[in-house]
C-alpha cells in the first residue's frame, strides 16, 4: 500500500489544507508505523530522520501524515519551503514544464528556464555590479563550485570558513563544516588547504565587539595562512546549522573590507539565509554587505533541487569553458519552480510577512526567555529565530533539555527542528505563509514542553 493509498488522509496539498493542528492518533500512528518498518528493512540506517511520521500532503503551516494527523510546520523542510508547500504558483509551473519536457541538459540544448532565473539572481543578489551566475542542484554543489571559481579566478588556494560552520557534507564541504558529529566524523580525510577562523559569537564572545572579533579573526588569517596565500572565505551572513549565530554588528563589513583589499574572494553562503528567510530577500543586505559571490538553495524553488552561484562577472567568467555545469544542474522543472517561487516571493510581498513573523518570533520567545533563566539566549532575523537553551548557573548548553523539548512537542504535533555545535539550540523557520494564529499555537505548545521539562 503507498501512502496515497491510505483510505483516511485526503492528499490534495497546498494553503487549501485545513490549517489546523489536529491529533487522531498518538505520533507515529499505525500507517506511520508501518511505513517506519518498511523503512528500517529499505533505507541505510545512517539517513537520519527528525519526525517519526511520514507525511502525504503539506500547505500554508501544516504538514499532514498518513494517519491523518495535522501536524504545525515550523521547520519548512530546514528553510527550504518559504513559499509554502506546493504553492499554486509553483504547482502551474512544474505541472505546465514536466508536459513539455524534463530534461535535454542545459550544456547541450539549452533553455529559456535556466536564463530567466541567472536573470533574476543577478537582479536580487546585492549589490549593482555586472553579474553572472551558474545552476546547480544542492547547496553543497554550490559552495564546492564558489570554491573552484574563487581559486581559478586568484590563483590561490588556501579557503578560510568559521567556527560553527556549516557548507555541506560532500567532501570539500565537510571540510569546511566545523562540526564533527554526525557531519563530519569518520569520513576523512578531507579536502586540503582549508582552515578555520573564529567567529564572532556575541552570546559566548564576553562583550567583544564586532570589530574586535574580526580583527581577531583577520590576524589568524594573516598569520597562520596569509592572504597571498587565501583564495576565499566563506562564511554564513547568520549561522545555520552552527547554532543562528547572528555576529555583532560591524563583523562582517570588517572581514569584507579586508578581504577586498587583498584579493580574497568574499562568499557569502546564503543557502539557508537566502529569499526572505531573514526579513531581507538576502541577510547579506541586513549587514550592508556586498559579496564577491552569493550561493544560494533551499528557498529558491519551491522545494525542488536547485542552487546556484552568482558573482562579480569577471570572476564568475574566469574559469575555462566547461569548467562549470552538470548533467542535472538547472534542471527544468526546478528552473520553472524557481521562477515561480520568486515571483511569490515578490507579489506577495513575503518579505515582509518574514518581518512580521520576526515581530512575533521575538515577542514570544523574549517573553519565554523572561520567566525561564534556561534560556540563555533568543537570536535570529525575521522568520529564522532561536533559542539557546543553557544551565542557568553556568551558563553551560543543555542538549538534553533541548532534545526533551523538541520531543515533547514532536508528540504533541508541532514540527521543531534542533542544531547548533553544542546541540541547545531550537530552531524556529516557519514557512512565511503560515498564520500568526498556526505560529502562535505552535509555540505556546513549545512553551509548555519547556516548562515541563
């Protein structure tokens, strides 16, 4: 029996869904349970999983499972379904694209798709300097392809990321991911000539200034590689999985600055920031950034596999001709779901629906903070917010008390994601189009799962 199968679940997606947290089984329910087992016997066990239901419909701020539970979505997919889940602009889309065709290889016979959205990153991307940009299919096939630019284009090699970074998890991308495990540990070695220089950590820096830690962070970089000898750094506007660490003001300008005047390729990783997330279309722009390149993913389609590279056209054009693409890479459906997603994007306004989810985000979550000393630390922009939950005496993180939370709110039907290198950081990324009465709901559950654990 396939899931669509299942007598009981209506599996029409999209904002017509009832938005409404509804619980007719106890998590997993039995067709969950079912395909629990299933998955036991068919998929590697090292494939992780967050949820122990398997969903059959989503739209506007839910996710529906096979038992018919309805359950709040404040995960997206890790930030990937801003628009909402099968979004009606996005649906035309694909389902006009897949009539016509799927797929011919953009390198072979190419298409209109792939243009219009290079277009279109080069229009949003920050700052008015001529641009190009390049398709791919995941985030971490982004970042390794910023990498190659940046190294063809200066000629050197040496890559800079920070502490608590998160790039991926092929094998130059785990190199430049801080955190061990599960990331990291056992699969070495890893890429050579990448190293790692401390971020700015306002919660955990005592007091240092954003120009202080950049400085910190610069004169690693001079003395431990040298920028005759540093092709790149990279590095998240607001941190991902490292934690939603937002560095103090006047950090990033101060890295951009110096690495503009030492011919250091400045990437800005927004595969998780990017398209509205943060209150910005870009959180590049929060912090009066420019980026040499700008990788970007999750938001951009609508939840189909596309990511791309855009930059400076001198550096974007430095490497040979064929020295970018891929079989997959731009792929027409996800090229159409992508022009879609950010006209959405754009009509609707939703980015300022993130800020408005931000508003809430933090008055709820500050408000939280104020009668509960375990939360040590509420941070984040717009609709990608986060609590660091600690033990109030020491200031030490608490992953168990966060890993109880999230599990108590999982049982009660709302979809909370974890992260950061300590693992104490509850993540908040609603899709921007839920309801502030759906948000809400959805956080006074976490509330009442923190209170009683």
């Amino acid at each position: 029996m396939t899931l669509v199968d299942q007598p009981s679940v209506a599996v029409t997606g999209g904002p017509a869904l009832p938005q409404e947290r509804r619980l007719v089984t106890p998590l997993p329910g039995p067709a969950s349970r079912e395909w629990l087992a299933r998955r036991a016997d068919a998929v590697a066990g090292s494939v992780g999983g967050t949820m122990p239901v398997f969903a059959v419909a989503a739209g506007g701020g839910v996710v529906v499972d096979a038992d018919g539970n309805s359950l709040i979505d404040l995960g997206s997919g890790i930030a990937v379904t801003g628009v909402g889940n099968a979004a009606p602009r996005v649906v035309a889309a694909v389902q006009e694209q897949v009539a016509r065709f799927t797929h011919t290889c953009f390198t072979v016979t190419p298409y209109d798709s792939y243009v219009e959205v290079a277009e279109a990153l080069n229009r949003l991307t920050p700052g008015d300097h001529a641009k190009r940009s390049a398709l791919f299919n995941s985030g971490a096939e982004a970042v390794e392809n910023a990498v190659k630019i940046a190294r063809h284009y200066t000629g050197k090699q040496a890559v800079v990321a920070f502490d608590h970074a998160y790039h991926g998890r092929t094998n130059l991308t785990m190199g430049l991911t801080a955190k061990n495990q599960p990331y990291k540990n056992g699969f070495g070695p890893f890429a050579p000539e990448i190293y790692r220089a401390p971020l700015s950590y306002p919660y955990r820096d005592g007091g240092l200034s954003g120009f202080d830690a950049a400085r910190r962070a610069i004169s690693q970089m001079e003395k431990q590689i040298g920028a005759a000898n540093l092709a790149a750094i990279i590095i998240e506007p607001i941190q991902g999985e490292g934690g939603f660490i937002v560095p103090a003001e006047g950090f990033l300008p101060e890295i951009a600055r110096w690495a503009r005047e030492n011919t250091v390729v400045f990437i800005a990783d927004e595969v998780q920031t990017g398209f509205a997330r943060t209150g910005a279309m870009f959180a590049s722009e929060l912090f009066g950034i420019v980026p040499d390149l700008v990788v970007t993913a999750k938001g951009m389609a609508g939840g189909l596999p596309l990511s791309g590279v855009t930059g400076r056209a001198e550096i974007m054009d430095a490497p040979q001709v064929g020295g970018l693409g891929g079989t997959y890479g731009g792929n027409p459906l996800a090229c159409a779901a992508a022009l879609a997603t950010i006209r959405t994007y754009e009509e609707e306004d939703l980015v300022a629906r993130a800020r408005e989810i931000g508003t809430v985000l933090t008055g709820r979550l500050n408000a939280m903070r104020a009668v509960d000393p375990r939360i040590g630390d509420v941070r984040g922009r717009g609709a990608m917010m986060a609590i660091e939950l600690v033990d109030p005496k020491t200031g030490e993180p608490d992953a168990a008390l966060t890993a109880r939370v999230a599990a108590g709110a999982h049982a009660e039907g709302v979809i909370v994601l974890t992260c950061g290198t300590y693992g104490n950081v509850i993540r908040f990324l609603p899709p921007l189009s839920i309801s502030d009465d759906l948000l809400v709901e959805g956080l006074q559950v976490v509330a009442s799962q923190l209170a009683a654990s």
